[in-house]
C-alpha cells in the first residue's frame, strides 16, 4: 500500500511539473547564481567575468521576447569578450546559453525564470516591467554589489 502512495504521488508530481501545476503567473524575487553552470572567472588568471553573467542573469529572470533574449544573449558574448580579451572563451559561453537557455526546458536558468514555466516567450506589460523593476530595486538596497562581490 505504502509503495503504491509514493508511486502516486510521483506520478502526480510528474504531471504536475509538466503542466505547471499551481499559481505561476507572478514574478518571483529576483536570484542570480553568476554563472550559473560556468565558473564566473579563471582560476588561472585574475579575469573576472561574474558581472558579465549578472547582468544576463537580470535579463533571464525578467524574460520577453525572443529577440530580447538573442540580444542578451549577445551583450554577455560582448561584456566577456571585452573584460577577457578571449573571443573563444565568449563564444563558448554564447553558445552554452542560446543552447542550455531556453524557455522551454524545466531549469533553474531558463529564459524567464522568474516567470512560471508556462510563460516562455512573451512580451512584459508595462506593469509588469513595473513590478520588476520595483523588484530589482529591493534586490539592490538588500544586495547594493550584486552577487559578484561575495
């Protein structure tokens, strides 16, 4: 009986996931990890390239459009490449992101993640952009360096 409750509930987890159980229409407070699965500068050399993923990091979690996603694809190509000097490196960490960065896939790191799976490319209302800006504004008087400083 045990074994046929969890087998249940696995079940309607899985179901759950898929379909965006739950209310998920609201932005959600704004995180950003760096890099997220990228390290955010070279244990090597002194370059630094956090604040390049922060600052896509920010443009991830508000979402849009998908020309707004390729262009924030292409400022984190061009803010690496600029602050590295290594074009290899910046299109290496471009192309992670127009593949691993998808709306669609359920990861923490999606195109819109502070949006319910749901949302995937669509452009924000102006109240909307309101309220993340709002949200991005107690983000910084909690966190005025961002996450690079820590």
């Amino acid at each position: 009986m045990f074994r046929f409750i969890l087998t249940r509930a696995s079940l309607l987890a899985s179901v759950c996931m898929l379909v965006a159980c739950g209310e998920e229409s609201e932005l959600a407070p704004f995180t950003s990890d760096g890099c997220s699965l990228f390290p955010d500068a070279s244990v090597i050399t002194s370059q630094d390239w956090c604040s390049c993923c922060f600052e896509h990091d920010i443009a991830y979690w508000k979402g849009g459009t998908g020309e707004e996603r390729e262009a924030a694809d292409a400022a984190l190509r061009d803010c690496v490449a600029q602050r590295t000097g290594n074009s290899v490196l910046a299109e290496v960490m471009y192309e992670g992101v127009r593949f691993g960065g998808s709306p669609y896939f359920y990861n923490w790191y999606r195109w819109g993640y502070g949006w319910g799976y749901e949302r995937q490319y669509q452009e924000l209302t102006r109240e909307e952009s309101a309220l993340a800006d709002l949200m991005l504004e107690e983000f910084f008087e909690e966190s005025p360096a961002g996450v690079c400083a820590i």
